[in-house]
C-alpha cells in the first residue's frame, strides 16, 4: 500500500504514523515507513504535486520511488 500526503512537519508526521497516532487510511493499513519525499517552497504547490502524485498510476509511483530510493529502506532515521 502505498500513501501520500502533505505536511509542515514531516519528521513529526512520520513519527505519527509509526506511534498509530491518527486513526485512518495509514493505521489501517500499517503504514509506517518513509520511503519518498518531495520538499516544496509553498503549501499550494505542495498540493497540486500531491493530487498530480495520487492521480497517477500505481506503477508510475513504484518507479517514483524505484528512482529515489531503490532498496525501499525507511528514509525517517536520515531526516
């Protein structure tokens, strides 16, 4: 399962999502590892990139990812 979302603060979100903190879509589904992120200079951008991720194939984000992060290792610990 794969999720995206935007957020100010994303050393906290992360750490969110792994403690279960907000029920949901990513405690449903034990989402808890980093494996891609995009930094934005504003909230609007951010936004449009998010709904242009979501909007995309699922193959189109594994190749994403594949890009940026190979292995699939958790990107939190190096934030």
């Amino acid at each position: 399962m794969l999720y995206t979302g935007v957020t100010n603060d994303l050393q906290r979100r992360v750490l969110e999502h792994k403690n279960k903190i907000n029920k949901g879509f990513t405690e449903k589904y034990y989402i808890d590892k980093l494996v891609y992120y995009e930094v934005g200079e504003d909230i609007e951008g951010a936004i449009l990139r998010e709904k242009a991720i979501k909007g995309g194939s699922r193959k189109k984000k594994i190749d994403m990812v594949n890009s940026f992060n190979k292995e699939w290792r958790d990107l939190y610990d190096e934030l």
